[in-house]
C-alpha cells in the first residue's frame, strides 16, 4: 500500500465519529480561555498545543500536559477539550492539549519526538510560563498514554523531565501483537470484536510504519527494569470492555516489580476510551484523575 493509500484510508477512519461532537452550546459554556500555539522544541519539533487557561492562574501554577487518544492516526477533538477545561477549572492549572502529529502521514518515532520535546520544553521554559516545574503532569489517553510511557522511558537517558505525576489509561503497550491475538477464543467468534482488531490492526501499522515495533519508545512493555524504574507516581486506568485491558494491566504490573508507586484501577463497566467520551464509568475515572492529580500537586 502506497502512503497516498494509506493517507486515504486513513481520512476514511478520521470521518467516522461513532460518540459525536460536543454541542456548540457545551462547548459556549466552557470555562477559561483557549489559546492555540505553535512551539518550537530543542529537538526541532514544531508542536501544535492548545492552552487552556483559567480566568485567574496562581503564581507557581501547576501545569498539566494532556496526549489524547486516537490510536495515532486521530486528532485532538472537541470531547478533548471538554476534559481538558474541567481538568482546568477542578485544579485550577493550565493545560496544554498536545496536538501531535498523526500516522501515517508521519509514522513512528515522530510523535514519541513531539512528545517528548513538549515535555522539555515544559521544565525547560517553566519560570517565563508561570509554572512551578514541581508541579507538571503528564497526562495520556489510549494512544497518549503510550506516548507518555515513552517520553518517560527517553527520559531514563535524558533525565531531564520532572513530573510530579503521570496518568496513563487504557492505553497500548505492545505493537508486536496482532490486536486479533487479545481476544478470547468466544470473542473470536463475535463479529464486533473482529472488526474492530482489524480495525486496530490498521492503526499499529500505520504507526509502526517500516519500523520495528519492539522498540521500548513503541512497545513500552519492551522496556527494561532500569528505564522503568525512572518513573514518577503513576495513575494506571484500565477499561473493563476493552481488548487493551489486559496489556494495560500487565504494564502496571511491570512497573510496581520495578519499585514505582502505582495506583491502578479497573473500571468494569467502562469500554475503550470512555473518559473522554463520558461512556459509562467515565464520572469515576474522572474522580479518580483529579484525587490523585491534587495529593501530588500539594
């Protein structure tokens, strides 16, 4: 398949929104200001990030990085900045929504690039932010919280990022595995599950691309005790409906034999991406986000 191929098939998937929009009336009500930004990382990275901002930030303000969903080939959308501004205004914090770039037109590692770049760019730039650099959250969604486990693996090497916490909820930590291989023999058999590891199947490659994706920077499951015992206090959520639940689940395990404090949580009603898009569980989880956010941000 041809990359103009790929990028079509891709815009195909981009058009589809199964839970929506959020109405323009909800999104009139929104608090605080939204911003757009272009930043320019010392790794040479130009980052697409939308600020949200309180209508009145403590000196010293804490500072919350969001990576959303997408299973890397989707954008930031309007449920995303519905979580960003009540994350905003329950914590009173800035939030940058990180925008990176998407599979396939750029594959991997360039979101892992993004990703940690802004994160740098964040602790390096704190001070003429306005924020205290004890007080920077990494916060990732499904394909977001593959980029943060990265980000947090890179930094092993560079030691250069800070987080006084980070969140990461159903997200994927193995793209060596076919996503048809999760299911249960009985799911095999559902034709919903099928279509949507197929459906999966497509992301993984897109993402991947020529790469191999037993690399820990895209496979964070890859990686070894050392790089994973270099991370902060982690919120680890994981959807009871969901094919990444186990792999979730089993990341967390790895990190707590690797001596990090983790607060891991499965949320048996909830299906894949259901913080964002208020599917069932959605109140809980979110309850869960803003507890652990405040007890690190004290």
């Amino acid at each position: 398949m041809t990359l103009e191929e790929k990028i079509a098939m891709a815009n195909q998937v981009r058009s589809r929104d199964r839970f929506g929009s959020v109405s323009p009336e909800e999104q009139a009500a929104l608090p605080g200001t939204e911003t757009e930004l272009w930043i320019k990382t010392a790794n040479g990275c130009k980052i697409h990030v939308f600020e949200e901002r309180p209508d009145t930030l403590p000196p010293k303000a804490a500072l919350l990085l969001n990576f959303h969903g997408g299973g890397f080939i989707k954008g930031r959308t309007d449920r995303d900045r519905r979580y960003c501004c009540t994350l905003m205004e329950r914590l009173n914090c800035l939030v940058w929504d990180v925008d990176y770039c998407l599979a396939p037109e750029k594959a991997f590692p360039a979101a892992v690039h993004e990703s940690y770049g802004i994160a740098e760019y964040a602790f390096d730039h704190a001070e003429e932010l306005g924020v205290d650099p004890e007080k920077i959250i990494l916060a990732g969604h499904s394909a977001g919280g593959n980029l943060v486990a990265a980000a947090c693996i890179q930094n092993a090497e560079t030691h250069k990022l800070h987080p006084c916490c980070v969140l990461m909820e159903y997200f994927p930590v193995d793209n060596t595995v076919n996503p048809i291989d999760r299911l249960s023999p009985e799911l095999k058999q559902d034709p919903f599950w099928v279509k949507r590891s197929a459906t999966e199947k497509l992301y993984t490659d897109f993402y991947v691309g020529d790469a191999d994706p037993a690399q820990p920077l895209c496979s964070p499951i890859k990686a070894d005790e050392a790089a994973l015992s270099t991370f902060p206090d982690c919120l680890i959520l994981s959807a009871g409906e969901d094919s990444l639940r186990d792999d979730t689940e089993a990341f967390a395990l790895r990190l707590i034999k690797a001596g990090v404090c983790v607060t891991a949580q499965r949320i048996p009603e909830a299906m894949h991406g259901f913080t964002t898009n208020r599917t069932p569980g959605w109140e809980r989880a979110l309850d869960a986000h803003c507890k652990f956010f405040r007890e690190h941000l004290q």
